[in-house]
C-alpha cells in the first residue's frame, strides 16, 4: 500500500467510525486516540494483516480491544505471559467489557465455560486471552476455533509481543514459532501483530513464522523526546559506581521513582544492601524469589513505598508506573533492543526522566561469554557497546538507526550527554599497532591473552622479560581500556572463545582489520571528549572528574568519578 493509499484510513468516516468514537469515550473512558491508533484500527477493521510496531506504554492494546468490542464474535489474542494476561482482563473487567482467558492454571470448569461460549451466538465475551502454548498442545482448543470461524465468530486475530516468533529477536519464546498454524487454518480472519521491538529483519522472520502474507506495518517514532540519555564510565575494579549511584538517587533523584538494572541475581542482592547501607529504600527483584516476594516488591513500589527497585531483567514485561523517573543500568544491557525497553520504563508519563548507563570494560566480557551460546548474540552486544562507546553520534540517532528509523538530527534537542558536549578525534594508529604487536608476541608463543592481560601487559604490568620486547604505555586505565574496546568494535582486535566444564573464557585475538596495520598509510582515528569543556554533566563530583582526566593524554567519553 502506497502512503497516499494509506493516509485514507486516518479518517474518520467509515461505517464504523461512530461506534468506534462512542466505545472510546463510553466504555474506554478516553477522549482521542493516541498517533498511530485510529490508523491501525481502521486498517484492522478493514480487514487487514497487520503488523504495528510502537514503544511501550503508548497503547498497542486499544488497537485489538476496541475493534473487538466493536465486531461481531470475538478477538482471539496471544499473549506470552499469563501475568500480562491477568492485568488486562482486570482492566477490561473494570471498564465493563467481557473477556476470558485460557491457561496452564484455567479450572476444567472455566475451561468447559469458555469453550462452549466461543460457538455460542449468546455468549457475551468480546476478547479471548490465551497463551502460545495453549494453541501449539491444545486440539481441543483448536477444534473449537475452527467451528468458531466457519460460523463466522472469529473476528481477529491478535498476536500480542509478536518478536517473541524470531529468533532473531531479544526474547524469542519457542511455542510462538507454531504460531503460523493460525493463518493457516484461519486465512480469512485479519491478524494483527504488536510489538514495542522488531527491526524489519525480526518483523519479516515473524511474518514467515505467522503465514501472512503481505501484512501492513506501522511504525511508530521510537524517539522519546522527554528521556535524556547519558553513559558514565564504571571502573571495573571499584565499588566507585556504587557510590556514584547512590549520590545521584540521594541528591538528584531524592524521593523520586527509579529502576536500577543489574547484571545477575547476586548483583540485585548485593547493590540494593549497599545502597540500604547508605540510606536508600531500595530492594532486590529477580526471577529466584519466591513469587510472593516478588509482587511484594513490585506492588509497593508501584505504590510509592519503595523507592528503588534493584532488578534484573526479569522485571520487565507488565511493569506500567507511569512516573518512573530514573533507569540506571549499573551493567550494559546485553543488546540495544534491550536496553530500549529497559530504559524506556522511565518517563511513561512524557515528563523528563534519566536513563543512565555505567559502562565497564569487564562488563563488557562478562556478558559476551553469558551470550555466547546465542545465535548473533556476540554481534548484538556489540551494538549496545557501540552505544556506550562511540561518542561521534547522537545516543539518540543509534538508537533510532537500530530500529531502522531515518534520523533526524534535530530529534535530540540536546537531550543526550553527546549532543551536550565537545569532543575532539585522537589518532589511535600507533596505539593499535602496540596492542597489535602484544597479541603477535602472545601467539608466537602460543599464549592466549584475556583482555585484562592484555591491558595490563600494555600498562607494563605483565611479567618482566615481556615487558622488554613490547611497547608499554603510560596512559591510563579507562583510556587503554576505552582504546580496546574500540579497536574491537572496529575489528582490529576480536573475540576467542575456549570452553571449559565449569566457564567460558574470553581472550582477545587479531581482528579481520589487524593486517591493514601493515601499511605505513593506515590510520586509525577516534572521537573522544575534550577535556575541561564538559558542559553540564550529571555527576555531584564533577571536578574530581576533571582532574583525573587530565592527567592522561586523550580524554574518554562520560564521567567518571574517581575520587
Ligand atoms: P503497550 O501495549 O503499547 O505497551 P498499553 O496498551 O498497555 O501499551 O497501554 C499503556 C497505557 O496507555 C494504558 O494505561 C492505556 O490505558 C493508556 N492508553 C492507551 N491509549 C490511550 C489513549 N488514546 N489516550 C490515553 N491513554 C491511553
Ligand atoms: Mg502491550
Ligand atoms: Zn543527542
């Protein structure tokens, strides 16, 4: 469909139009609808395959719910999640609108009732929930939409978290990928497929996967003009990230609402007691409590009664508080998919919220080797240390050229700490060529080099007679570490794995570029921050900042407090 073509279905005079008018304002309780929404419900009620891809919290659901409510029959609507599952028949429960679900822990009654009522002309239900599962394992399910759809009850179809079909997407769930068997049978029901992210490679692996066709999608602007983004260096071998952390909650973030994401439930453990010991009411979340405790935390943080949650990834789907105003990443998301979703839980109520993220150089191997057993898991951790680590774009305009978004550089007003600050290009040439040559020397001896031997032999820290025949420098550690990390995303260093029962090990090897440093006319440049011109940075202790970084020769990007 062209864009002209599809313009006409932003209006507002279709024979369903006034009833979709009255359902919004009447049973919804909403004056108008949000972008995107009325484009896609009109397209939906056309009778169109549909793929809408728009960021959390802007109102995916209303695009199934009110169309179900305004056809004849009922909306079959996937969900990956019986908790998501449960906040919405609460919601649609307490507007006034009947729906069902059917899950693992449905009662044989419930499940008798819903079944009947789905070929039932009488029955009043407007929204059936279920799970991948119950579609891939039940037949009796599946017998009972298709008596449903040759009697025409079927209206739509709707498959809720739709990147959950791909692999290649960042929470792939494997009874989605038998999800194609609905079109299949149901080829004359519109489907529609939601989700908050999807790249058009993910969106057209999930199309295959689903069997439709030729589906229309929608995208939303994945820019959140009210989030200011900002990296922060994090010493690997200090709690100084701690202390940074809870200066900012203390003094910045005083009495507001934030998320601090952790790498591991030992880390949710440990950084919510350290920051209880300096005051602070934060608690742990993470998928090993019990469930209780869990729902415990989430609801009094939901009410105000908890500052700080200090979680994992698995607080995630289902999390809707509106006036979060702070996500710190005390780790690095394992991809830049992640992170938006992470960091986008800040700022639902389009006030200003911060999304921070501590960068660590050992971070960096700690998550590698945890990916390291997924399919193009190594390639996206590198786009999310891409992120941290490049300061020659706008952490904005990374983030919209993920999602395949045109960038416009006026989108980020200032609001990301690259667009706030100057920086100036250090040629890095004879810098490789050092860590070229220690890497040469480490293979002739047929040694392998873990990025802290590298970065220690560079440093002249490695065993003496080695530090003879290798070119050791004087700058320091952030710097050295900030170089690595550069070179290997450039691909002149890269990654070796060995595996042993117990770990993985990461070691660094030449990269596919390495060789191009044999010519005399190769040279190497990267964008760093200037020193002293900082303008106004988030950290209380700016100056100690300053100071530490002068003392080297180049300057990296973000702050780092090293006092
Ligand atoms: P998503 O699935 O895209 O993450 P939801 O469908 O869960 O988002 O909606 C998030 C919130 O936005 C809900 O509280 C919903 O009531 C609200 N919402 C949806 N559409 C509108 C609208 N047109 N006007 C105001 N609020 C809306
Ligand atoms: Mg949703
Ligand atoms: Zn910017």
């Amino acid at each position: 469909m062209t864009k002209q073509e599809l313009l006409r279905y932003e209006n507002e005079d279709f024979s369903w139009s006034t009833e979709l008018e009255q359902n919004l304002k009447n049973a919804f309780q909403l004056s108008k609808f949000r972008p995107l929404q009325l484009k896609a419900i009109n397209l939906s009620m056309s009778g169109k395959d549909l793929f809408l891809v728009m960021p959390t919290g802007r109102g995916k659901s209303l695009c199934y719910q009110l169309p179900a409510v305004c056809s004849e029959g009922f909306t079959l609507i996937v969900t990956p999640l019986v908790s998501l599952m449960e906040d919405q028949l609460m919601y649609l429960k307490s507007i006034g609108v009947e729906a069902v679900s059917l899950n693992a822990s449905s009662s044989k009654e419930h499940a008798k009732m819903v079944l009947a009522g789905m070929t039932d002309t009488k029955s009043l239900f407007k929204l059936l929930y279920v799970t991948p599962e119950k579609i891939a394992k039940s037949k009796l399910l599946m017998s009972r939409l298709e008596k449903a759809y040759n009697a025409g009850r079927l209206s739509r179809i709707a498959v809720d978290e739709v990147h959950c079909c791909s692999q290649w997407g960042h929470d792939f769930r494997p009874d989605y990928k038998l999800l194609g068997i609905l079109k299949r049978q149901f080829p004359k029901v519109p489907l529609l497929g939601l989700t908050a992210t999807a790249t058009s490679s993910v969106l057209k692996d999930c199309q295959k996967i689903l069997c439709v066709p030729e589906p229309i999608t929608l995208t939303a602007s994945f820019n959140r003009t009210n989030l200011y983004y900002e990296v922060l260096l994090k010493d690997s071998n200090s709690d100084d990230s701690i202390r940074d952390i809870s200066a900012l909650i203390k003094e910045r973030y005083k009495d507001q609402s934030g998320i601090v994401y952790v790498f591991s439930q030992k880390d949710a453990e440990t950084v919510s007691a350290d920051l209880q010991k300096k005051g602070i009411n934060a608690y742990p979340y993470h998928a090993n409590m019990n469930p209780e405790d869990k729902s415990r935390v989430h609801r009094k943080w939901a009410n105000n009664k908890i500052q700080v949650v200090v979680a994992t990834v698995a607080f995630g789907m289902g999390i809707d508080k509106s006036d979060v105003r702070f996500v710190i990443h005390h780790t690095i998301s394992k991809s830049i998919e992640n992170y938006y979703q992470e960091s986008g839980r800040a700022g639902r109520d389009d006030k200003p919220a911060d999304c921070i993220v501590y960068f660590g150089f050992n971070d960096i191997f700690r998550i590698s080797t945890m990916v390291v057993m997924e399919n193009v898991g190594q390639q996206k951790l590198l786009t999310m240390v891409d992120y941290c680590q490049n300061v020659d774009r706008c952490r904005r305009s990374v983030i919209a050229v993920h999602f395949d978004e045109v960038w416009d550089n006026e989108g980020c007003n200032k609001m990301c700490d690259v667009c706030r600050r100057d920086y100036i290009t250090v040629d890095i040439t004879q810098h490789a060529k050092d860590v070229v040559q220690i890497l040469e020397l480490a293979g002739s001896l047929d040694e392998k080099l873990t990025p802290l031997k590298v970065t220690e032999a560079w440093m002249g820290k490695g065993p003496a007679k080695r530090r003879k025949m290798i070119q050791t420098t004087t700058l320091s550690r952030l710097e050295v570490e900030a170089i690595i990390t550069s070179l290997l995303l450039q691909g002149y260093l890269g990654e070796d794995f060995s595996f042993t029962p117990y770990t993985t090990y990461f070691y660094l090897k030449l990269g596919r570029k390495a060789p191009m440093l044999k010519n005399q006319s190769h040279s190497i440049a990267m964008k760093m921050r200037r020193t002293g011109l900082e303008a106004n940075t988030v950290s209380t202790t700016q100056q100690t900042v300053q100071k530490s970084f002068r003392k080297g020769m180049i300057h990296v990007s973000g702050s780092h407090v090293n006092s």
